[in-house]
C-alpha cells in the first residue's frame, strides 16, 4: 500500500488539488511504511507485558515530534527573525506549516524505529504454515477494520470544503474553514490520546483474564471506570477551552470552531466505548463483524458530512463524527450481549454520558465577563460530577481501591 501511494503521490496530488506538492503523499507513504516496520516489535513488547518499555517508546516517540514540531515552526523561524540563521538554511520553507507537521511525525517515527526494535530484541521471520491459515482468517477482518476507522478518523475533514457552500462562513474560503475545522480537532487529541493508550493497555489484559470464569463482569467493570474517567476528562477539558485553546491554537480565527470541540469529544469518548466493546468478537473470532460494522460507520459519517455540513457547517461535520461512532458503538453492544453477553452498567454508564455532555456545553458557553469567576463557575461543573460520581459510585470505588492494594 505504501509503495502504491508513494507511486501515485503526483497523481493524487492533482486529484485532491494540491498541485505540485506530491511530496506530501509519499512522506505519507514512507510514514505507512514506518508504522508497518514499528507494529511487529510494538506487538511484541505488548504480547510479553513490557509496559515500562512500551510506554516509554511511545513517549520517546511523541517527545521527538514536539521537539520537530518546535524546531520547524518555532525555533528556527524565531532564528532566522533575529539574525542567527540565514533565510533559506538548508533548504527551509518559511511558508510550510502542514508540511512540518507531516515530517515531523516522519522524522520521530522514522528515528524510534532502531530503539524499538533494540528494545525488543532482534528476531527472524519464518512462516508457520499450520498458524497462517487461522491467523490470516482472523486478523483479515481486523486489517479492513482499521482501513475502515482510519476513513472514518479523517473522511470529516477530507470531505468537509467539498460539501461546505460557498461563502457559508464570510471571508473565509471552503479550505480556509476546512483549515479552522481540522485545528479544532487537535483539541480533541487529549481523548483520543487517552483512548489509543487504552486500547494499547486493553487488548493484553482482555485476552490474558478471557478464560477465568469472572472475566465479563472485570471487563464491564473496566468499562465503567473508563466511561468515569473520561467523561470527568471530556468536562475538563470543554469547560477550559477559553484557556486552553488559544495554547495550542494561535489566531483568534480558531476561536470559531471552539464550539464543536465538546462534540468532538464526545465522539472520541464513543469510540472509546467501542474499543471496549469490541473485545467480543477478538474473543469469538468472529471478527468478520468488525469489519461491517465499521464500514457502517463509514456510511453514516459521509451521509452525516452530506447533508448537515451544508446546513450546520463546523457542528453538521461534528455531529457527523458523532452519529459515526455511536451507531457503530450501538451496534456492537447489541451483537456483543448475543454472543458474548457481558454485563455493562448500561444505563448508568448512559447517564453519566449524557450528564458530562450537559455540564461540557454548560460550563462553555457561561460568560460572565469577569476571568476569576469564568474560571470558577466553569469548574464547578467539574466538582459537580466528581460529587455526583462519589456519591454514586463510592462502593465501586472501593472495590477498586482494594483491588489495587
């Protein structure tokens, strides 16, 4: 698949109007390639429970790309401003900015790859013939699955200055709006990122407790700590965009999108939900589900982008990505309890959800004028949750308490 992108760099180019940057799809291309390299040694230090080791690489990892990142687009710029470095060193491009980002994230993952595999411990490839067959029958579904998500992860913002009408926000362009749309989402990253660190941790412990006998009531218990976590982590998170947003996003402008992020993190909440629930079909191997469930997902998030962008621009694609991941959420609990019955805290895990998102869009859109009171009465929505979970929940807590210990 790399080599096919690398390949068709000049040609998408052309095709998604970006002319004569086809470099961008082959550093694409090439990062493709460097994911696929880093999977066998990450899978292994998962398989063989070196979390210090596997936590540390990821850190190591995202370190490298902050450091890129600040280097790129802040140090080296803020040199050439004061006369340190001389405009045009070693082939920079003032005018890049999406194009440092991409390598970036190029250059960290490219430099971990010999760490990781140090770490893991340099091995051979042989083909086992009597493991293949159910290996391939098994992990196939699971390979479009993540082609799937992936389409579902970015269709929103690909799609997005395609279906907004012209002018729809005044002065701004179709891209330029995509733009505000797609730096929005980086604020949504904090959930996302707590989910992929999930996942990581997750899938070990599932599959290791799957043959004890208590094991769906540990993993509904798994999934109630986790809707509590997060939910607390979406309020956070919304109540403090006044703050937090223009740390990571320079430019008033930006301010416009800020609305959809609460949304934004919802949907990454759901998808987190679903990676919990999806737990089933790697037990059954019935993983031929994951495949259509998240290609139904993929469905709905074009239909959704389609028809509420036009009308609701930044919040019509939020929705979009929302509708995705609770459909697919939705449907993977109800054929999950058919074959894997598992008993979930549905309705209040319900609850909580619907109680996070009222006190998020609450605590953002109060306005006093005053930032010491803004930052007062925005919290409290925090504190208020935290209340009601401490009340509700005390036993629960306890009981993990004293697993722990």
């Amino acid at each position: 698949m790399g080599t096919g992108i690398y390949l068709a760099g000049p040609l998408l180019a052309e095709w998604m109007d970006y002319p004569g940057q086809a470099y961008l799809f082959q550093w694409t291309a090439i990062l493709l390639v460097f994911d696929s390299v880093l999977a066998i040694p990450f899978a292994k230090l998962r398989l063989e429970n070196k979390a210090k080791t596997f936590a540390g690489a990821k850190l190591i990892n995202i370190l490298l790309n902050v450091a890129f990142n600040l280097l790129f687009l802040i140090w080296i710029p803020g040199w050439i401003d004061n006369g340190i470095l001389s405009e045009g060193i070693l082939g920079y491009q003032s005018g890049w900015r999406v194009e440092y980002i991409l390598l970036s994230n190029l250059l960290a993952n490219g430099l971990i790859i010999p760490f990781v595999w140090w770490k893991a411990g340099f091995f051979s490839f042989r083909l086992e013939k009597e493991i293949l067959q159910p290996m391939w029958t098994y992990s196939l579904p699971l390979l479009f699955m993540g082609l799937a998500g992936v389409t579902n992860e970015l269709i929103s913002r690909l799609l997005f200055e395609y279906v907004l009408p012209i002018n729809f926000y005044p002065g701004l362009s179709s891209r330029e709006a995509a733009g505000i749309f797609g730096a929005n989402f980086k604020l949504a990253i904090l959930m996302n990122l707590v989910i992929q660190a999930f996942k990581y941790a997750a899938e070990p412990f599932f599959f290791s407790k799957s043959k004890e006998k208590d094991s769906p009531k540990l993993y509904a218990q798994v999934m109630h700590a986790f809707i509590l976590f997060c939910s607390l982590l979406m309020i956070l998170i919304s109540v403090n965009l006044q703050w937090i947003g223009p740390i990571f996003l320079k430019g008033e402008v930006y301010e416009m999108g800020f609305s959809i992020v609460p949304l934004l993190l919802l949907g990454y909440l759901l998808l987190g939900i679903y990676f919990n629930l999806s737990i089933w079909f790697k037990l059954t191997d019935k993983t031929n589900y994951s495949f259509w469930i998240t290609f139904l997902g993929a469905i709905v998030s074009v239909v959704g982008i389609s028809f509420l962008v036009p009308i609701w621009g930044f919040m019509g694609a939020a929705l979009s990505t929302v509708a995705c991941y609770l459909v697919m959420a939705i449907i993977c609990y109800f054929y999950g309890q058919k074959y894997y019955p598992v008993p979930y805290q549905t309705n209040s895990g319900l609850g909580y959800l619907i109680l996070a998102f009222a006190l998020s869009y609450g605590g953002f859109y109060i306005q006093t004028g005053v930032i010491s009171l803004d930052f007062l009465i925005k919290n409290s929505g925090v504190l208020i949750f935290l209340g009601v979970v401490l009340l509700v929940e005390h036993k629960f807590i306890k009981s993990l308490i004293a697993k722990k210990s």
